[in-house]
C-alpha cells in the first residue's frame, strides 16, 4: 500500500466550533481512510503554515483521492493538500530508471 502526508487547517468557523465542543479528530480520520481499506499512522496538530498533519496509508490513489474530495467537500477545511510519500526501495528504483529517461533542458 502506498503511504500519504496530508497538510491540512481547518476554518476560523471550524476552530470556533470545536472550542465550543472539543473533539478528538483521530477517530474520523481513522474511519474516514478504513472505510478504503487504509490505515492511518498519524494525526498531529501544529503551529505554522498547517493546522494538522495526517500519515495515512491507502491501498492505491485513487482510494486516497477518493478519501480527501470527501473531506474537502466537507466545508470544515481552508486547505488540504497530499503529498504521496515514496519509500526508500521504491526511490532507488525510480533512480535506477531514470538512467533510461532522456530529458532534453528548455531551449536545449
């Protein structure tokens, strides 16, 4: 299965709402992502540019694809952005492939 880091700030409307009622995200996320046959390894909060951090894990992109149009079309979220995380194995092969890659610079 493929792992995935989600970046993600909630709403000023969301923050208002869950300081009225604090709530504990994790079981969501958690059943957002098995509800595709993934898991999910990790849910922070943080200060900066992000309010939270997911690592996920999902069967292929589609079904992660499938799991972050839900979430975004919920309305909770400013900003929710994915990036799919390649394994070290995996890295070394895409090296070794792109010996056979022949890339041509702008203007070359």
């Amino acid at each position: 299965m493929a792992m995935y880091l989600t970046r993600f700030s909630y709403t000023p409307e969301t923050w208002a709402r869950m300081i009225e009622n604090p709530e504990d995200r994790r079981d969501a996320a958690r059943t957002y992502i098995e509800s595709v046959g993934g898991k999910l390894h990790g849910f922070w909060y943080a200060f900066g540019e992000h309010d939270g951090w997911n690592l996920w894990e999902a069967p292929d992109n589609v079904s992660m694809a499938a799991v972050a149009l839900a979430i975004g079309a919920g309305g909770a979220l400013s900003s929710f952005e994915t990036t799919v995380l390649l394994s070290v194995e995996e890295t070394m092969e895409a090296l070794g492939r792109a010996k056979s890659v022949r890339y041509r610079p702008p203007g070359g």
